[in-house]
C-alpha cells in the first residue's frame, strides 16, 4: 500500500516535470509568419542578416540552455525578434551538438568584443531607425573613462555594455524594471563603484551612493520619485562618464540651476572657480551628498573660508539675516491671506499680492550666489513691504470683526433687565397672592 | 389730535377687535396649543379672549421647575434656527459654483449678515446640547412611561430630525471643511453592510460628493426636514398636552407636601421663568456668536484635502472621536445603545419614576450620556491632519488621525 503510492508520487511528479518541459518549449512568441529561421551568417562584429521570428523549430538553443528561456520572451530583444543566433552566431534548427554549435558560433564573448557586438547594430543609424534609438553609445563609450580602460588598457576589469543593461533580458530605460530605470541606476553604477575591492585598483572611492541617498538630490529621487533629480549620468554622462573638472562643476550644476549658475558665475565666488580657488558649488554644497543649506547656516558656511576676515564675516552674518527675515516676511503674508479669508472677504487681490512676495523671496535665493548685497536688500525690502500689506488688510478685516463684539453691550444689557423685569414681576405677583387657586 | 378724532380711533379700533372676536372662536387657539405655545385645555364654549385669559391660568404640575426648561430651550432655538435660517436663504445660492461666494458676501458684504451665520451655527451646537438635556430629564425622570411612550418615540424621532439637519446644513458653505467633513461621513455610511453602497450613493448623488450632493442636502435640509420637523413637533406638544407634563417621582409619591397638580400657573409665573431662559439662551447664543464666528475655511477643492480639517459641529467631533478611539464597531455599539433607548418603554412600563427602582436602565442611559459627554471632550481635542492617503475617497479602510501639523508652504 505504502510502496504504491510512493511510486504514484513520484509518477505524479515526473509527469508534472515533463508538462512544464514542454510547455515551456513550445511558448515561443510568433509575432511574424513562420519564414526560414535565420542562421549565423560569420564572425563577430559584421552586419547581421535581419532577425526573424522564429517558428518554435527555429531555437532548440534553449533545449540545453535552459537558463536562457526566460529570456526567449522577456525582455526587449525578445519583443522584437532577436533571438540567441543573433547575437552568438551557430545554428538553433540543429539537434546536435556539433551542428548547434558550428556555423560560426561565437560563444561567450570577451567584454570589449561585447560592446563591438551590441554596436554592430546600436550604432547602425538604418537599423535604429525604425526604433527611433540614437546610434552614438559606442562612440562615446570609447571616449569615457570605462571605454578607455576597456579598448586602451584592456582591462577585464572595466564595464562593458552588459554589465549596466543585463545580458539576456533587457529592459528599455523608461521601464521600471531596467537596470537603468532613473531610481535603478545609482545601485547599478555601485554595483562596482560601491565595491571597495574592485575599486581600490583606481583609488576611487567607495561611499557615493550612500551620501547620495541621503542628499537633497537622493531623497527627491528615491523618496519622492521626482524623476526631475539627477542620477549618476546626468552629472557624469552615461555612455560618456567622466568625473567634471574643477572647472566645470558650475555649468553640471548649473545645466538644470541655471539661473543660480548664471549669478554665481557672475560674482566674486564665479572668479575664484574659473582660476581654481574654489571647486564651483561644491564648496558649500557638497558632490553626492549635495544639501539645501538652511537659511539660519549660512553665516556659518561663509565662516569655513572667510572666517578670518571680519569685514567678509559681518556680510556672512548680514546675508543670513536678510534672508531669514525674509522667509519669516513670507510666512507672515501667507498667514495673513488665510486670516483675510476666515473672515469671509474676497482674497483675489490679497493672493497676488502674496504671489508677488513670493517670486520676490524665490529670487533671494538665486541672487544672493553672485553676492550681490544690494540687490538681495531691495529684494528682501519688497517681500516685507508685500507682507506688511498684507498683514494690514488683515488687520483692517479683523477690526470689523472686533468691531462685532460692541453688539454684547446692548444684548446683555436687554437680557439681564429682561431677567431682572420677570424676577420683579415674579415677585409681585407672589406677595399680592395672584398664584392663588381660583 | 383732537378729542373727536381720537374717539374716531378709538370706536374703529373696537368695532374691529370686536369684528375679530365675533368671526373666530377659540379652537383657532388650539393652532397655539399644537405649536407648544399654550397649555392646558381650552375652554371652547367661551369667545376668544375669554377662553385665551382661561388657558393662560393652566397650572403646571407641582414642583415643575428649572429641569423642565430644556425642552422649551430646544424649541426656542429651533425657532431661532427657523428664522435665522430664513433670512440666510434670501443670500445663499445653493450650487457648487455659487454657494462659496454667497457665504463669503453674507459674512462680509451685508449688514449683520455674519450674525445670521454664525447664530444659525452656533444655534446648531447648542440645540444638540438642549435636546441631549432635554432627553436626559425625560430619561431619568422617567417621563416615558406609559402612558408617554409614543411621545417617547416622537422625541426620538425629532432627536434624529435635528442630527440631521445639522448633517446636511453641514455641507452648504461649501469649504474644505465642510466638503471633506462631509466625505467622511457618506463614506462611513457607504461602508455599513448590505444597504452601504446604495446608501451612500443615495446621499452622494455622485461617485464624489459634487453639486449634485449639495442640491439634495439643500432639498433635504430647507424642504424635507422643515416640514418632518413641524408635523413632528405638533405631535409632541398634541400628546404633551393629552397627557399633560409628567410630574417628578417624589411628586408622583405625594412626598413633595404639596398636591401632584398644583403647581405654577402658566401665565403669568411659567412664562416669565421660560421668557428669562429664552432671553438668556438668545443672548449666549449671541455671544458665542460673537467671540467665536465660525471661520471661512478655504473654498472646497475635491482633489486636495487640507492640511487641517477643523470641525464646527459638536456630532462631528463625537462621531471623530469614536470611530479615533473605539474604531467601526464601538461606533456601531454606541449607536445600538442610542437605539435601544426607542425599544426602552417597551421594557420599563411600571409607573413608578424613581430612579432607585431602575437601576439598569439608569445605568444605561448614564453610559449613554456620558459617553456622549466624553467623546465631544475627545472630540475637541483632536485636530485632524490629512494626507491624500487617509483621504482617498470611497476606498480608505478607517478614519486616521494624526497629530496636529501646521501647514507650512513657504520654500
């Protein structure tokens, strides 16, 4: 009894296995009639014949590869016909081995090989055409510092194009599960810089990611998903990374600050970083861990360089409080808008104003990087002018209001008479024996 | 005036009082007797003002005193509501497009205008407080039993009718308050089992609440609910009078030293004292209204929630607290308890009114109270803060509250 239904189990089993075998064999995507299935035509690197879907005949690859299946389906080059031949050359109708692998089968290829490959059509502008993708990566990859380890050292060690885009199943960029997805790149880029084995050949450091995470840029991108956030490559290039000079950290920074950028470059701090004194905004801002600074810092800030000097210290000091008692101007006009509309009154008028102060104080913060005094005051003179406006029709508002509270003198004195009648009238109907029964 | 037109006047003055006299008789006073603004029976064999100068003599039962107030207070401020209301109804416009700006110009651009408003909302605060009161004494005074339990029934009834005009006057200022409040309560509705869905579709109008919901809480709260009120009330006072007022257990027990029924005339002892309550309740209701208007919120947007959802009416801070502290099913508990008080003559039917002597339904009704007491004080405490998670429409699981947050747009 017990032996017999082992041997079910184990039936059951077995039989299960050769199901999912088989089925998985047969789910190869058609998305073209079935025509004559492509064959490799030669060696690495030259054009390939037009992939072609394949009829499930077509790529007994995966019969041994089984690994791969998943890949057969998934992905982008399963979507669009490319297949295992395609790329490693051989035969995928053969049932030997020998057949399978001949026809100039390429195998498992060297990394700079790989990237000669994936340009074979990346960089062929009638292949990419007809999928509206660029066609200049591998041209720029060279030019990077990973296409220069990789073609120029040959180091085995450098990335090629699989080791950012997955091998087999790749995903397009604007796909979350990519690789190169905008919250996916910075762990795909540590994946090695992060590594502090593979890094300690160049002398990189290894703590990027993690002071990226916690910066202003970080938590915008991973926290909030604002895809407006940079990533590694919108600092270092993607197919084109390079570390920025000295000198050009500003125009990085100031590819999306650019009116920040433009006052910077325009004042005394804009001169020190064009003749080297000062590495641009990472002197107060810091590279990965890039932070806002906090209006009430910003003295101190100044104080790490110009602390010494009493004068530049005094415009730290004037800078700082300028600039809080703006943002307090600012939070007092928006207070006093929503007083102004507690008390019923049309705020039309009220709320443009408070957009005027608004734009005023968002302005401080651009100027004052070119450190031009003059201007932040007046700035700052408008937004408390705006909010002292403000704050006056609320006033004016209120006062009506507290004009209200006169309308208690007559009511309580109305009442309490009212009261103090009928208590009389209460009592002299009492004693002159009126509440007697009839 | 000369001595012959005066006595011109004065001939035409009495010829048409006593025309008055002659064409009417004195069932007309029994209109006053079903508005509750006269006791006793009326004498209808005499002419009008006989039988007026007759009724006014009525006696209250004995010892009938400050408790028995309550009730007239109820009424008095739901007069006040009436008038009030009325007046609000000449500026208002009840469409979504309109409603924000008609509240705006009665607060700011008509003269006494915020008085209207800010009585009519404080009148409806302090009414749910009178007719808690109100009930309380019935309760524990035991003043339905039989032969009352009807009337019993009818106050409940007006009980409801007063949650819910506050309900849905609650959304016609059409702010962030008053919108997302009112959210919150038809999605707690359309989560009860069975009947949710089409409840809450009923009351909505909408998949949101939109200006189709507001011109149904309008319908409902300035037609329907005005005329429920009325028939209801002329029930109330009709069997108040047919059974005359309930006189206090130790009354009832011949232990107060006087006779059960001899207590005040109405005129002119009972009219004085309820005229001194009246004009001190009108005069609290101003000053509340006064020193704390009721604020104009931002206008209702449906795809933002505010930051700070303040609420103005005492049962939305009671229905807060208990969903905050006791979650759906102690709300459900707590309604159950409400409406087991309908069912309770059906159970309590000996005469006698002392509380010694019922003691459980005692207890529950002290439970109900006072649990109705400390969830305002919980209430009021909580601030309610917001995200778009807790605030998803028709989906969220329970209410969330956090704690307080000042909203802060400044960069």
């Amino acid at each position: 009894m017990m032996r017999a239904s082992r041997l079910l189990v184990i039936a059951t089993v077995l039989l299960a296995a050769a199901t999912r075998v088989e089925a998985q064999t047969t789910s190869q995507p058609s998305t073209a009639p079935a025509t004559e299935p492509a064959k490799g035509t030669g060696h690495v690197g030259a054009a390939r014949a037009w992939p072609t879907a394949g009829a499930d005949e077509g790529n007994r690859c995966l019969v041994c590869h089984s690994a791969q299946r998943e890949a057969a389906s998934v992905g982008v080059h399963a979507e669009h016909g490319v297949r295992c031949v395609d790329c490693h050359g051989g035969d995928s109708t053969s049932r030997s081995l020998p057949g399978a692998h001949g026809n100039g089968f390429t195998g498992r290829l060297a990394k700079a090989e790989i990237a000669r490959l994936c340009g074979s059509c990346h960089s062929d502008p009638n292949r990419m055409r007809e999928y509206g993708l660029p066609t200049g990566q591998l041209a720029e990859f060279r030019t990077s510092r990973h296409g220069q380890l990789l073609f120029g050292q040959h180091d085995g060690d450098a990335p090629t194009c699989t080791d950012c885009h997955g091998t087999h199943i790749i995903y397009p960029p604007y796909d979350a599960r990519s690789r190169v997805y905008p919250t996916s790149i910075p762990t795909t880029c540590a994946r090695c810089h992060a590594n502090a084995q593979r890094m300690q050949k160049y002398g990189l450091r290894t703590d990027q990611l993690e002071q990226f995470r916690t910066s202003a840029h970080g938590v915008t991108l991973f926290q909030k998903q604002d895809f407006a956030a940079p990533t590694c490559v919108a600092c270092h290039g993607a197919h084109s990374a390079l570390p920025p000079t000295r000198t050009s950290i500003s125009s990085v920074c100031g590819g999306c600050h650019q009116l920040v950028a433009q006052a910077f470059n325009a004042g005394p701090h804009g001169t020190a970083t064009r003749t080297g004194r000062l590495e641009g905004c990472l002197g107060c801002h810091g590279n990965h861990d890039t932070q806002r600074i906090a209006d009430t810092t910003i003295a101190a800030q100044c104080d790490r360089c110009h602390g010494g000097d009493t004068r530049l210290h005094q415009v730290g000091i004037d800078l700082q409080r300028r600039m809080v008692r703006a943002r307090s101007d600012l939070r007092s006009a928006e207070h006093a808008v929503e007083r102004l509309a507690a008390t019923g009154q049309r705020t039309a008028d009220a709320r443009f104003r408070y957009q005027s102060a608004l734009t005023d104080y968002l302005q401080i913060a651009q100027v004052q990087h070119g450190l031009d005094l003059d201007r932040v005051e007046a700035l700052e003179g408008r937004v408390s002018a705006g909010s002292i406006e403000l704050d006056r029709m609320a006033l004016t508002s209120e006062e009506t209001r507290w004009e209200h509270k006169l309308l208690l003198l007559p009511v309580w004195f109305l009442a309490l008479s009212a009261v103090a009648l009928a208590g009389l009238s209460l009592r002299t109907v009492r004693r002159t024996g009126a509440d007697e029964a009839p | 005036m000369a001595d012959s037109e005066r006595g011109v006047v004065r001939l035409w003055a009495e010829r048409l009082w006593g025309d008055l006299k002659a064409s009417t008789d004195a069932n007309l006073l029994g209109l006053l007797r079903f508005l509750g603004l006269l006791y006793g029976p009326i004498d209808t064999s005499l002419p009008i003002d006989q039988a007026f100068r007759k009724a006014l003599r009525n006696r209250l039962p004995a010892r009938a005193g400050w408790r028995e107030a309550f009730g007239g207070v109820t009424y008095l401020l739901f007069i006040v509501l009436v008038a009030t209301g009325v007046l609000l109804s000449f500026y208002y416009r009840p469409s979504a497009e309109e409603a924000y700006q008609s509240v705006q110009h009665i607060v700011s651009g008509i003269s006494l205008g915020w008085l209207m408003r800010d009585l009519h909302a404080w009148s409806a605060n302090l009414i749910v407080i009178a007719v808690l009161l109100h009930m309380a004494r019935v309760f524990f005074g035991g003043a339905y039993k039989p032969p009352r339990e009807t009337n019993w029934l009818v106050g409940l009834l007006l009980l409801f009718v007063i949650f819910a005009f506050g309900a849905t006057g609650y959304l016609l200022p059409w702010d962030q308050w008053a919108y997302w409040t009112t959210t919150q309560g038809v999605d707690v509705v359309g989560r009860l089992p069975l009947l949710g869905d089409w409840l809450g579709e009923l009351l909505r109008g909408d998949p949101i609440v939109s200006g189709a919901t507001l011109s149904r809480f309008f319908a409902v709260h300035v037609i329907l609910l005005p005329w429920a009120a009325l028939g209801l009330l002329m029930l109330h006072f009709t069997l108040l009078r047919k059974h005359g007022a309930a006189a206090r257990a130790r009354v009832q027990h011949g232990q107060a030293g006087a006779p059960a029924n001899q207590g005040v005339p109405f005129f002119p002892h009972h009219l004085l004292r309820s005229m001194s309550v009246g004009v001190l309740v009108v005069a609290i209701a101003i000053t509340a209204a006064v020193l704390r208007p009721r604020d104009v919120a931002p206008p209702a947007d449906s795809a933002h929630p505010p930051k700070v959802l303040h609420s103005t009416w005492l049962v939305a801070d009671v229905s807060r607290a208990l969903f905050h502290y006791l979650g759906a099913w102690g709300f459900g508990a707590f309604l159950l308890l409400g409406l087991a008080l309908v069912v309770l003559p059906v159970f309590d039917r000996s005469p006698d009114r002392r509380l010694r002597q019922r003691p459980l339904i005692a207890g529950l009704g002290f439970a109900f109270f006072l649990g109705f007491a400390l969830s305002w004080a919980a209430g009021w405490r909580l601030r309610m803060t917001s995200s778009e998670r807790e605030l998803a429409p028709l989906t969220r699981p329970a209410l969330a509250v956090d704690s307080a947050r000042t909203a802060s747009r400044a960069p």
